[in-house]
C-alpha cells in the first residue's frame, strides 16, 4: 500500500509554521508498515487541494489531509475533498452538539462558520476529536481511501494515535501489534546519554530507541513491533533492562505522560510531605507549577512572592542585615526566605528562589546567578547557587527546575 | 511568478528528518515577493523525482529542489533534472578543484561518486556553495527556471544567503519590495474577527491579510508589495484604518513581537502604575507573568499566593464568615482578596483570583468557575465571575489573560 500526505496550509508554503504533522505522521505510518512515497503541500486554495487529490489519486492508495479543518473562509479542505469524490458534506451530530455546547458555555455567538468544523463525509465516516472542535473524517472511493485530519498540533496528535489509528487497523486488517514504553531520566544531559547508549542504540533494530530532550527532562522511548503481546513485552523489558544498567541512577519514572516536577508534585502528595516557597526572580512560577498538578491543596496551602527587598524583610523576616551584609542574590538570603516562608506556612519544606533573571546584572551579580534554598523536613537547610545559561525566561524555568531536581535527591530518593 | 520547491530525500517522507530547508526557503522567497504555490516532497527515487518535475513544470515558472546533489548512490537531483530538461552534466572546475584538494588533504582516496558533487548544467550555471563540496546548479527550459540546492542546512542557508540570492536578484530584476505590519487584537475570537474582516479579506489582494490566533491574542498580518516604500506604507495604513472601522475597539498594539500580557504590563510600567496579587487557582501565574517583563520590579514589589482557605485569612486578612457565608470561589472573597493585598503591599492595584482548576468542582462551584477581584487605583472594587472551558492549565491560563484584559478595559484604556 502506497500512501501520500497532502498538508494544506499558505503558512506552511510561506515558512511561517514549520509543518511537524506530516513528520510525526511520517514517522507514525513508517511504524505500521505503511510507506509514505509522497508528499504535497498547497495553500489554503480549493483548486489546488483538488489538483493535488488528483496527483496523489494517480499513484497512490491512502491519501491523507493534514489542515484546513478549522472556522475560517480559508478552511476547504473537506470541501474539496468531498467534490473531488463526488461525495456531500453532513453534520456529525455528535460534533455539532460538542461545538453548540462549547459556545454556548462561552458565551459567544455561534456562526455557521464554527458549524463547517462538524462535517464529515455523507457516505464516509467520522473520526471523533478528543480535544478540538474539528471532526475528522474519512472516505472510500474507486479503491482509494482519503482521510482528512486537523492541523492544529495539539489536537492532530492525539487524533493520529486514537481514532485514526483505530481507522487503520479495522479498514487494513494491520495485525502487527506496535507497542511502546517511556523511560524519563533526569540530572543527565542529552549528549552524554546517547554517548552511553551509543552501542545499544546501534545494535538492535527492535525495539527501536529513540531519544527526546526537553528542559531538563530526558526521555528514552523504546518501540517494539509484533504479533503477539507477551513477546512484544519481552522485548521491551530486557532492553530497559539494559538500558537501567548503563543509566539507572539518573532514572525516575516510566509513566507515559509524565513531566519532571509533576513527578515531583505527585511524590510529595503520596506522602504528604508539605510544602511552601518565596519566589523572587523566580516570580511564582515554582508555586505555579505545583498547582498544575490535581491534588497539590492536599500538600500546597500557598506561599510568596518577594520580587522586592523590602518584601523579603516584611513578609518573610529576612534581616535587613543580611541583605545588606551579603546583597540579597546570596546563600544568607535564601536560607533565611525558605526558613522564613516554611515557619510562616508551617509546611514540612520551604524552597527560596533569589537571584538575576537579567537581562541586566545585579549589585555586581550576573545574569543567570541564582541561589535556591531548601528547608528541609528535618530542620537543616541547604543553599545552593548555580548560574544558568538562557535569557530571562530560560533563566526562570531552569532556576524551577533545578529546585525540584533539589527535592527529589535530597528529600525524596 | 509562481515558485515550487521540490525537497528530495527519503528521510523526510519517514519523519526522521524535520525539513527546515524549505521553511526558510518559503520564507525567504515570501521576502522577495515570490509567491510558492506548491511543495513536493518525494524519496531518492530517480523517477520520482522526474515526475514531480513535471507536475512542477505544468504549473510553476521558477522550480527549486533541495536535497539529493551528495556524493552517494541515492543522489540523483541533478540527473533527474538534466533528464528531464533534455541537458548533460558537466563537471565545474572550480568544485572538482575543491573536491580533488579536500580528499588529498585527507589522504583519502577520491572516488567517482565524490566527483559528481562537481557536477553542473552544461548549458547552465553554477552556484557556488561556500561550506560544502556539492555545486549547485541552474538551468533555463522553455521558460521555466531550474534551481538545484544542496540538502545538509549548514551549506543550504549560506547558499540561499549568497549564490541563490544573487542569481535570483541578477535573473529575474527584483526590486519590488515586501512589508508587513502586525495589529494585535483582545477580547476578540478568531471566528468573529474572521466574520467581520470577511469581505475585506476576500475583496483585496494587496495588501494580503492574515488571521493568527493564540491564546486570548488575535493577530491580523497585513503584508504589502510594492517598488516605492511611501507606496506601501500608503496601503498599508489603508488597510488598517479599513481593519479598525470594523473592529478598532479590540485594537491594542501593532508593536511586531508583542503578547497581551506583556503588553499591559509594559503599559503598568510607563504610567508607573505598581500592582500586587493574591492567587489562588492560578498559584503564581499571574505574578510569575508580570516578572517576565524586564523591568517589572519598577511595579511590583511582590504578592501572595493563597491556595488554602486558611491562608486566604492569614495571610490577606479576608474574613472567616466571608469565606463560610459566601463559599470561597465568590465575589465577596474574591473582593477582600484584591483589598487585602493592595493594602498590604501599598500597591496602587491589587487583583485577586478565586475558583475551580478542576478537574472536580469545589463546594458546589463546577471547575471552570473563576472570580476575579480587581481593587482600582481610586479605591473601587470590581469582582467578576466567568466560566472557562478547557483543562486545568487551560482554566488557570485563561483566569490569568482575562485579568489582564480587565487591567486594560478598566484601567489603561
């Protein structure tokens, strides 16, 4: 079976979206088995998707449509498809009722415009959108199959892994069983990974080993094929196996879906160890970032933002001396803020966030110098500095980071 | 003129390469004022390539293929388009001088296949390629234009830079020029904007009007042609007074790289306007978005974040029976919240959030269901509930854009 992308996008053309769906449907159809020959991209341009239907009729089996799904005038894509098979459009009630409902609760006009997005093919079929508004849908016609996907990334993916997925395997009878397993490492860089896997990496084709990085998250995800469960399995377990034993100390989860300081977040919540913070530079992205994980009130009852020195002094107890003694990027005053924060809230940890987002320096500290306290459960505290790379977002994030990295080998592991 | 890029590899039909070349080559030719109407991606297939030539040809006047002029047996560009053109291959002698130089300094014995890097369109010219080994080339046939590009991105974007760019200046007598000016909208969804600019989108070409959408911010891209710059600036400015007769009363900033939030608090901070918050659902965001713009420390000296309903008393002082009267996601919180804060840190304004993440409601509040308290320079309270779909992030995220948005509406515009 042949198959053919058509991406339909003017921004994709004009370079402003760099087109990541047709890689990771490259990718996706690659592990089926599925050979993609070919792909087309066009503009948001009715004509053009027919002329490229027609192209990829010629030579191929599976046509598939990423784009154009969506609200606007520039959203043809079904239209086009729909004429070039000489097919109608319907609504799927289901989707109808899922975008009625969303503008009702929002409060917002409906138009026939945000309607358009719950077409599907008359005599094709629907496949349902987990997270948008635009169904997708799919088409027989003369030996062809056409399927038409959303662009938006977030809702493309989930699509691509549910219920295109579950397409494929009914309409092309795929018994090859894919199956894949998410490894997260922390506290050890990309390169140096892929140099201690570099053998394994090289030597075995199935499972495959893949790669991600991410902040400070490295992920190594493994992919094994099959035609039976308990096989597949095996092959999965003995390569984490191998894998644990070249890295297993940097290692922290295997859940699919899982991030560094929700992993944290999470930890903390089953054993109900509290916890506060004082954010200067930092700004409440550390609190923030607790609160982004269900269940945080359970362990979280809130904390501060001391942006200036004047707050650090009246709402946490910081001596004035000890900002004027030491400047208040240094360790006097981050201990002082995570033991001052901790008693006040009364919480079992206090983390103390002060240093330089930049882009300027500080009282003759640099950008990117920042010290993070840790009042520990057991009384003592730890003050580290660490002077990170990036610009003043970057800067943040890796100061948040770096904390919950603190958390997890000095109080949790 | 009508461009087509044709991106030849294998490795970009399976996802495992990112094509990247043919993002800064659409946006590099949008630039230039040539539209790129099509893009082609095919394998190392010699066929192929010849076919998606002539699909190119029919249609495009100036071809572009990217990828395919290495030294290995799958790199066939430069046949298939001499084929195709009915040309021979000779070899450039300044290349193979480079080439025959590289490999004895190597000491590595140069082969035929390392030869043909050198290789040019008899009857057309060179590109210079000034990092790596391989030519590029160009051809003229029957009116269409021919342009080979080597595939690796360290040696594609210096030629694109150097060789191409002046081929493209000398050949085709370019010198319309391109501007783009970015209107910044809020308060606004993209459906409704679209609805309204409707006509005016489909009635002009020049300049093109284009609709980005992100988060609460909506993005309108005029971008003009022309040859004298006063002509462009003329139609452009055209354009936007056409735009804000429609919708100029959700017009914000036509600064190029600017979001809501930044904008508001960079508007904070010119009218010297300090500001304080208490946080509850969002945990820190919105205090932690403020420190993301430099110089945020002139208004904000620091905040809360009061996640329990214990804090909500200690730390701001609301009171016990406002909290057991009105449950804590209500007005009446959300009020002594805002109060509470602007009055302990001396601020000039205090805002105050108050409601559901989810994913399960809260005392009889759905998630979803988000006050936010605004204390106002003169001493007036504003407290306002809303409803937000979307997941936990999602909520938290659109409690923190609609308390910037009411900032703007209440206080700035």
């Amino acid at each position: 079976m042949k198959a053919e992308l058509i991406s339909v996008g003017t921004e994709i053309l004009l370079g402003e979206i760099t087109d990541t769906n047709a890689v990771k449907l490259g990718q996706f159809l690659a592990q089926k088995g599925i050979d993609v020959v070919n792909r087309q991209t066009v503009g948001d341009n009715k004509e053009r998707i027919e002329e490229a239907l027609e192209i990829a009729t010629r030579r191929s089996d599976l046509i598939i449509t990423i784009g154009g799904l969506g609200p606007t005038e520039d959203d043809l894509t079904k239209d086009a498809v729909a004429d070039f098979v000489g097919d109608q459009l319907i609504f799927d009630q289901n989707t109808l009722d899922k975008i009625t409902d969303y503008f009702e609760k929002s409060n917002i006009e409906i138009t026939s415009n945000n309607k358009k997005q719950a077409e599907v093919f008359a005599n094709g079929g629907t496949l349902a959108n987990g997270i948008g508004l635009a169904a997708g849908s799919f088409i027989e016609n003369n030996n062809h199959t056409y399927v038409v996907l959303p662009g938006p990334p977030s809702e493309f993916t989930p699509m691509v892994n549910g219920s295109f997925n579950q397409f494929l395997i009914t309409r092309f009878n795929l018994n090859q069983q894919i199956k894949s397993k998410t490894l997260h490492f922390v506290g050890i860089g990309e390169s140096l990974l892929a140099d201690k896997l570099d053998d394994l990496i090289n030597r075995q084709t199935n499972p495959t080993i893949a790669l991600y990085f991410k902040d400070t998250d490295v992920t190594v995800r493994l992919t094994a094929k099959g035609t039976e469960e308990p096989e597949i399995d095996q092959l999965l377990n003995q390569t984490e196996s191998d894998i644990n034993k070249l890295v297993g100390e940097f290692y922290y989860s295997d859940e699919d879906e899982i991030d560094f300081p929700s992993f944290v977040t999470q930890e903390l919540i089953k054993r109900e160890l509290s916890i506060t913070s004082a954010e200067s530079l930092t700004g409440g992205l550390f609190q923030s970032t607790i609160v982004g994980v269900a269940g945080a009130s359970n362990i979280f009852p809130g904390g501060y933002v001391t942006y200036s020195d004047a707050s650090k002094h009246s709402l946490l107890g910081v001596s004035e001396a000890t900002i004027s003694d030491n400047t208040v990027v240094s360790g006097p005053v981050a201990k002082e803020m995570a033991i001052g924060a901790k008693n006040l809230m009364g919480t079992s940890i206090g983390v103390s966030f002060t240093g330089v987002a930049g882009p300027d320096g500080l009282e003759g500290h640099p950008a990117g110098e920042v010290w993070i306290g840790l009042a520990l459960p057991n009384g003592d505290t730890v003050q580290n500095k660490y002077v990170f790379n990036g610009n003043r977002q970057k800067i943040r994030q890796r100061s948040v980071n770096k904390a919950f990295e603190l958390i997890w080998r000095l109080i949790l592991k």
